[in-house]
C-alpha cells in the first residue's frame, strides 16, 4: 500500500527554490516511493540511480559542459541513493551553479555519508528533509483512528517501516525486521561507518536498545562495552546519522549544564530495537512496555515536530530530587510537557509544577496517545 506521506507538499512547495533538495532518511523507509510520486507531477524528468553503475557514470568525475549536457531541459532531475555517487557533491555543486532554473533531488539511505559529501560543495545551494518510517499521522489518515488505535502494540513491537506495517502476520512482521536490522545495521554502517570493532558495536547498539528511556553514561558504556569513551561517542553519532537513534538532553536554563549534562537515547524505530534484543513477543508479556510507550511516543513528536518545520527545543526533565517528565519542548517560551504512563493518568510533579507555573503539563497513555500524535 502507498501512503500519503506528511512531507509531500512541504517537498513539491519547495522544488526550485534552491538548485538541490536534499532527502535523507533510512533504508526503506519509502523515499523512492515518495520521490517516483512527486516525478509524476512533472511533465519531463530524469530519474538516475546511484547504485546502477552505468547512472553512477553519468555523474561521476564530469566537466560542467557535461554535466549541464546531462540535466538541462528537465522539469525535474532526481538522483537516488545518491552517497553511492563518487564526488557527488561536487558534482550537484556544478549542476547548481552551471544550470540555469536546475531542479534537483537528492536522496541518500545514509547521512553520515551524503552528508560528508555534500555540506562543504553546496553550502547554500540546497534545502534538506527528512523523512521517518511512517508516523500514527499517517496511518490514521490511510486507515481511520479506530483502527490504528486496535494495532497500536503491534506497531510498537515491529515499528512503522512501511513493508512491515503492510505485512499480514506476526511472523511476517517479525522476519521483515530482523533482516532489516541486520541489513541496515551491519552491511551499510559497516560500508560506511569506518566500524573496525564488530562485536564492540553489536554489544553497544544492544546495551542503548536496553536503556530506552534511561539516562547513560558514556564513560560506564565505554567499560561495559571494552572500548574508550571516544569510540563510543562515534558510535552514537553514527548510529544517529543513520536515522537508528535520537538523543535527548536534559532541559536546564542554562545551556553549558545541557550540553554536559547525561542522555537519554531511544530509537526512531521500535521495531529496529526490538529486533536489537530479539524480542518480538506481545506486549502484555513484556517487562519493558513502559519504556517502550515512552519511546514511541517520544518519537511520534520528533516526526510531528520535524514535518510540521517548527524550530522547537525538546528535553527530558528531572530534579533533584528525582522528579522527572520524560518529554518537553520549547517554542516561543511557552513549554508543554508530556508523561507517558502504559495506561495509568498522573499529575504534573510538584517540583515541575512550582519550577515551570505557566507550562502545558498532559498525561499521556495508551488510550489518548492518538490525539497528541496525529
């Protein structure tokens, strides 16, 4: 099934007004569904893949006269997998620079690397998107609220790619996105990622997909994992250049205490994670739920926050004393937080409460988690 995705009028509005649009996101998350959508629109197009050899050719190690040889004349040019692409930065930036009106699409599976080789060569020559596995969003506008609210576990247990989402069993569900966890994870990092120590790596990933939720220690990751500190950094910023992971700091006024201050990490994907740790069962059978609704919903509101292009700041909580809330965001100066509980409703900490009078506080749970995703 093709959905209707959130980021498509944001990204037709905005074909044109730079030469290159650039759309990053993981391996299958629907960005050449997406994009062949959008080429239907146009009247005459040029549709290159960068993992064909012979398109790659076309772009690769090409003069200016060539290059705009290629691509002139066409309402829209689209390159996808575009990191596969030697030089391609240099190449969009002849495109950019030497065609007159040139409208471009970029796509990559992999940010850490098309974003290596794009930001020096097109500074100020491209726009960027990002597009996520689908969002409850979505699914409620293809399949109604009702019925999204009966799949709500399932879509926890095995995430939102959309190939899983239209699988129509368990099994299915749960063959799909173990191979995509061990494609993605350990044939593309490790093709990009510069990722010397496997098993390091494996025990890394497994560890962050067990603390879903908790605040880490990098210094404590490194001694569990038998690799310094540093590598341990890298490791998580690559895994966030994937689209696998998001951190989150805490909220503080001020700034140097956030930036120094622990993490919480979670995953774009439950379904991923899952699969991480091998456990697929129910969700009534599981330890870790709570955990795994604060996740989901904590990564509901990235999608909703990065679709809708509001420049918000988003943040955990905690006191002292303890108190904690596990999602707030920041726009404007007002502040809305966010608790999640598995089904229970609770009230806004009192230290929250006296530290932040005029915020937004809202309970959030199984029941209402559709109302403030949607």
């Amino acid at each position: 099934m093709n959905y209707d995705r959130t980021i498509y009028n944001t990204l037709l509005k905005n074909i044109g007004k730079k030469p290159i649009i650039i759309l990053y996101g993981a391996r299958q998350v629907g960005k050449t569904t997406l994009i062949k959508t959008i080429l239907r629109i146009f009247t005459k197009t040029l549709y290159l893949q960068g993992d064909d050899p012979k398109d790659a050719l076309l772009l690769q190690h090409r003069s200016a006269d060539e290059l705009s040889e290629l691509v002139s004349g066409y309402d829209l040019v689209v390159i996808d997998e575009a990191q596969r692409i030697e030089d391609i930065g240099i190449s969009l930036k002849l495109i950019a620079d030497n065609v007159e009106n040139a409208k471009v699409i970029a796509s990559g599976s992999s940010s850490f690397e098309l974003a290596n080789k794009l930001n020096e060569p097109l500074t100020g020559r491209n726009r960027k998107f990002y597009l996520y596995p689908l969002s409850i969003g979505e699914l409620v506008l293809a399949h109604g609220k009702i019925n999204i609210q009966k799949e709500l576990e399932t879509y926890m247990t095995f995430g939102m790619y959309p190939k899983i989402v239209s699988a129509e069993s368990r099994e299915e569900k749960a063959l799909l996105v173990k191979e995509l966890a061990g494609d993605y994870l350990f044939k593309d990092l490790f093709m990009f990622g510069d990722i010397r120590n496997f098993f390091a790596f494996e025990k890394l990933i497994k560890l962050l997909a067990l603390c879903i939720g908790n605040e880490i220690s990098y210094s404590e990751l490194a001694k569990e994992v038998g690799i310094s500190r540093s590598t341990v950094l890298n490791y998580v910023n690559l895994l966030e250049q994937a689209f696998i992971i998001f951190r989150m700091t805490p909220l503080y006024t001020n700034k140097t205490k956030e930036i120094n201050k622990s993490h919480k990490i979670y995953f774009f994907d439950l379904g991923i994670r899952n699969a991480i740790i091998n456990n697929t069962d129910p969700m009534e059978l599981r330890l870790d739920k709570g955990a795994i609704f604060e996740n989901f919903f904590i990564a509901e509101k990235i999608k909703q926050r990065e679709y809708s292009g509001r420049t918000s700041e988003i943040h955990f909580w905690k006191s002292r004393n303890g108190a904690e809330v596990d999602f707030v965001e920041v726009s404007s100066g007002q502040v809305e937080a966010f608790e999640c509980k598995w089904k229970e409703k609770v009230n806004a900490p009192k230290a929250w409460s006296e530290t932040y009078p005029t915020s937004v506080f809202k309970s959030v749970n199984t029941e209402n988690v559709i109302d403030y995703t949607s």
